[in-house]
C-alpha cells in the first residue's frame, strides 16, 4: 500500500492517501490534549498502544456484526482505513456516571445508571462539542432518521460487547465516545476506540487506567495505558 499525501492531521492522529480512493492510512500520535486541546502533552509510546488496541476491538466488534472503518494493522502507529465521511456527531455511551455527566448534572463520580444513557455532542471544539438531541441532528440535516437509527442501534451495540469483553479482563467501562462516517451509502464505525476515548476502571479497585490520568494529573499515564494493553492482549 503506497502511502500518498497527508489529508488531514487532528489532535491524536494523522490521516493519508493511498494509492486507493476508498482507502486511508490512519497514524496515531503520541501528542494528547484535554479541555478542548487548552492542555497539551505528550503520552510516551500512546500511539503504538492506542493503534494495536483499536485494532482488537475493532476486530472485536467487526464479529458481533458491527462494520468498522479498520481493514489492517500496517505497522506499530499506523492502521488502513475505509475512507468515511464523518458524521460530525460524537455518540457518548455512559453506564456510570463521570466526566461530563457528573459536571452537566451535579452528581458524583461512580453512581452505576440504570440503563446505559446516549448522548450526541456536535463536533465543533470551538463551541466545546455542545450536547444536542435527535431533533437538532434532524433539523439540521446533520444525519436523517434512517441514519440516526443505524447509529444508535451500533453504538448500544458497542456498549454490550466492549462491557462485556473489558469485564472479562478485569476493566469496568464506564462511559465512551464513538464516531461514525458514512462510506459507500452506509453507516460505519470510525475514528478509534482507546484509553482516550473510553473510561476504564479497574474492576477492584475503581482505579482510573484511561485518559483522565492525564486530564487530572494523577501520574502514571501511560503505565496505565500499558496495562490496558496487556489485559486486552492476553
Ligand atoms: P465526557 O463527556 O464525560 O467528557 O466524556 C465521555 C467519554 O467520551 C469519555 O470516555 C471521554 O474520554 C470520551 N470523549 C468525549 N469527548 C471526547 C473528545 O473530544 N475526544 C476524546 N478523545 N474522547 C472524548
């Protein structure tokens, strides 16, 4: 695969031209920002850990019927992808509350919903990824009915087979962010599926093994990370 000219490049990775107009080559970055990219840094060794682990769940959830953009694994950084449309929506899965949900509603960390709660924030970091609803992505043309429905339909999809393959390693899911494109008239799974994208705590001891470790300055970041991708892996 000839890798071609870069055509995008976002906080976390890099994406290029292939000699195939419906592939990307798509290369993770060890750089990591939080709060709308105001704090900026460096996870040692993030992009090869955040590439491999994207690449099992996607395989993962490729199984349990759900597409993906992920073709192959190319190198350490670098993963071959269909080249997508982006649905300019973040989907949050939540099944504990944390993060935003806590902030938005005044409740603290930890409390264990009841059923998963999805949200959509629309993807603009000037405006902070403002949450919105259905209507707002329908009235705005932002994705029609049929496609909202796909992308609700996969992203609890997502919520049932990651919480049960992270429990199974010793890892509570406890909220994460997707994101879709569209590619050939269909809906599927983009972006990459990591500690930056996912909260994972460890099932014992509720210790934090995910991004918030950078966010808030809890040290150990990407000893965490590593442990991730350890259980993942074995
Ligand atoms: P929250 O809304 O609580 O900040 O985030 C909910 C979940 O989605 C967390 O697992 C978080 O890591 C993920 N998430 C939300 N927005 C973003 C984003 O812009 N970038 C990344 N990497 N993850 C996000």
């Amino acid at each position: 695969m000839q890798k071609g000219k870069q055509i995008y490049e976002g906080k976390a990775k890099i994406l290029y031209e292939t000699d195939d107009p419906d592939l990307l080559i798509q290369e993770f970055k060890d750089d990591a920002t939080a709060f709308d990219a105001t704090k900026r840094g460096t996870i040692l060794n993030k992009g090869i850990i955040n590439n491999k682990l994207s690449e099992k769940l996607f395989i993962l959830l490729t199984d349990k019927g759900i597409p993906t953009h992920f073709v192959k694994r190319l190198n350490d950084r670098e993963m071959l992808v269909k080249k997508v449309q982006i649905v300019p929506v973040e989907v949050t899965i939540r099944n504990i509350v944390a993060g935003g949900m806590a902030k938005l509603l005044g409740l603290e960390e930890g409390i264990v919903l009841k059923e998963p709660v999805l949200e959509y924030h629309y993807k603009e970091d000037k405006l902070h990824d403002p949450l919105i609803n259905e209507y707002h992505i329908r009235a705005l043309g932002i994705a029609t009915d049929k496609e909202l429905d796909t992308i609700k339909k996969y992203s609890f999809m997502v919520n049932e087979a990651l919480k049960a393959f992270f429990n199974s390693k010793g890892l509570t899911l406890v909220d994460f962010k997707l994101e879709f494109g569209r590619y050939k008239n269909k809906i599927i799974l983009a972006d990459e599926i990591s500690p930056d994208t996912c909260r994972l705590w460890d099932k014992d001891t509720n210790e934090k093994l995910d991004k918030d470790r950078f966010r808030r300055d809890l040290g150990g970041v990407e000893e965490a990370y590593q442990e991730v991708l350890r259980r993942v892996l074995e």
